[in-house]
C-alpha cells in the first residue's frame, strides 16, 4: 500500500494498462476514476499480487484487487458525503497503513514494518477481509466516522450541500442510487430498486456515460421565474443531493433557469425511449420551445431517473420533495456501495 498526502490515490495508468492487458481485466465499476479522485491510499499491494500471481492464481488475485478497490472507494464515499470536508480522513488510511491504532485484528498494510517499529511488532501482511473489516470499524467508531447505520448516514448526508460539499463524490452517490433503479409509482418523483440490469449505471461504462456526465440543479441556484421561495430560505438547500440530476451534458444549458412546469416537461422528454416519442412529449406539454424542440427531442435517452422527476404527479417542486428525495437517493446509494464493504 502506497500512502499519499493529498487525498489522492490511483492505480497507476502503466501498471492499470497492464493488468488489463496482461488479464484482460477491464474494472466491471466506476472504481479507477473515482478512486484516482477521491481516495487516501493506493491499493498497491493488491496490484503487485495480482501482477506477480501464478497463471492459476491470477483471476484471484485480480479479484481481490477489485475488493480492495472497492473497499476504499465505498469507504471514502460514505465517509466524504456524511460531513463537511475530508475530516482527517488521510489519519484513517496512515493508521491503517502502519496498524498502530487499529480497530480491528488487521496487522499493518504497509510495505515493511514502520522503522519505528517496537521489538515484536506484527509483520505488515495483507488481508482483503481484514480491510473490510477494519473500515466497517472505522466508520462506525463514535471516535472516527460516527456512521452507525445507514439511518445514521442518511440523516447526516441528507441535509449537506452535497454540490459544493463535493462534485465527484455527488456524481458517483448519485451513480449508485441509480443503478438498476426504476421510477417508483407509488411515491412520485422517487426511484427504486429495480431487477438486475435494468438500467446498469455504476459501471466502468457507465462512469463515462455522455448521458450522465453533466450535474444539473432542478431548482436552479438563483430563485427566479416563479420557483418557491421556501427552497432558498437556506441557500444549501439547491445543493442537497435531493435537488441534482445527472443528464445529458449537451442538454443541461437547455434547463437554465426555466420555471418547474418547462423543466419537468424537458425531462419527461428526455427520459423518453425514442427521439419520436421525445417530439411528442414536448408537444403535448403545450409549452413552446421554439426551434429547440427538435433539438431536444434528438439528445432523448431512456432513463428512469428522469422520467420520475419528469412526472406530471408531481405538481410542485419545493423543499418537501427535495428532502424526501434525497433521502431516497441516499437510501439506494448506501444499499449499493455498503455492500463492497461486506
């Protein structure tokens, strides 16, 4: 394990190209982008194993280096997105690294044995279900994460300005809770968990996704053109995970500032399965898009996440859905990502 100190970490591209080249291994989940982004420690020794392993060994270690990967990712996810900055977040992997404080049996991650070492110290080894372990600990701690369970998550992550609070981590929360995600009837607005690959988004693919690249605020950051003023009463508020979207990256300058009944129109549209039935859509709605509206219709792509949000259920957008919604997201997001920590 290779420590940095700015709160970075990456499979390097060489040893990446490599792998894959070497194992025809491709990262089947958003792992490699987020982890060079947003992590404190590099899964070195994982790599190294898979790299050296014997032709018999080779697809496991290259699993255990997958674990490895995301282990850490869901780690610095759930932890980034429950509190305002990084909170010391590096201590947690430089403690886990020389093993002096851990909370678990886990022996050292590093290379070799801290110099400081004392006569006697456990020899650095590595342990896939120890990582695990040692990081579910740790974020449950009342003296390191405080997240106790995923209602302790939720009720911390919901109310945060996930936005400014941090873009990558927001995009790869809202991955997750999208992933096989379906819109749910019952409560509109809402996704939940649909059948397996439904609607695959928390992928290699997906991360790359051009329908999915581009952050939109659906109450726009200033309160123009009629939207409810409740929504600004805390200027947070249009940042909570609750009001962003993931949509197409050419589409997002057609949303603007535009007032809910036209964005809920573009998004209905948006989410449509065919360019034909997107040009209906925006026809039906009675709202005049001018010479857009053939453009519009064009960037269509079959997403359940807008087609909820698109809903003429709902009526009103305010800081009642918000809330409501971010709660869902965050719901499906840790039922996603926890798991890798399993």
């Amino acid at each position: 394990w290779t420590m940095t100190t700015t709160w970075q970490c990456a499979l390097p591209s060489n040893r990446r190209s490599r792998t894959e080249a070497t194992y025809g291994w491709n990262a089947e989940s958003a792992l490699i982008d987020y982890v060079n982004s947003n992590c404190s420690t590099n899964p070195a020794r994982h790599n190294s194993a898979a790299l050296s392993a014997s032709e018999d060994d080779r697809l496991n270690s290259v699993r255990e280096l997958e674990g490895a990967l995301k282990a850490i990712a869901a780690f610095s996810a759930l932890w980034r997105a429950s509190r305002r900055g990084t909170e010391n977040i590096d201590q947690e992997y430089r403690d886990i690294l020389t093993g002096g404080s851990n909370l678990t049996d886990l022996p050292p991650l590093a290379r070799s044995p801290n110099k400081d070492a004392v006569p006697g110290a456990r020899a650095p080894a590595v342990s896939l279900e120890g990582l695990k372990a040692e990081l579910r600990a740790r974020l449950a701690h009342s003296n390191h994460g405080r997240i106790t369970d995923k209602d302790r998550f939720i009720a911390d992550a919901s109310a945060l300005p996930a936005y400014t609070n941090g873009v990558t981590i927001a995009r790869f929360l809202l991955l997750a809770a999208y992933h096989d995600a379906i819109e749910d009837d019952d409560f509109p607005g809402l996704i939940k968990k649909g059948r397996s690959a439904v609607s695959p988004c928390l992928t290699y693919e997906g991360f790359r996704d051009t329908r999915l690249l581009s952050m939109e605020h659906i109450a726009p950051r200033d309160g123009s053109n009629g939207w409810r003023q409740e929504i600004y009463a805390n200027r947070e508020n249009v940042h909570r995970i609750g009001n962003l979207v993931l949509v197409q990256k050419e589409a997002n300058s057609s949303f603007s500032s535009r007032p809910w009944s036209e964005k809920r129109a573009l998004y209905f549209a948006l989410s449509a399965p065919s360019h034909s039935e997107a040009a209906k859509r925006l026809a039906a709605s009675g709202i005049d898009f001018g010479g857009r509206a053939q453009e519009i219709a064009q960037q269509s792509a079959h997403m359940s996440h807008l087609a909820a949000i698109g809903s003429n259920k709902v009526a009103e957008w305010d800081i009642e859905i918000i809330t409501r919604r971010s709660a869902r997201l965050l719901e499906l997001a840790w039922d996603q990502i926890y798991a890798w920590l399993l």
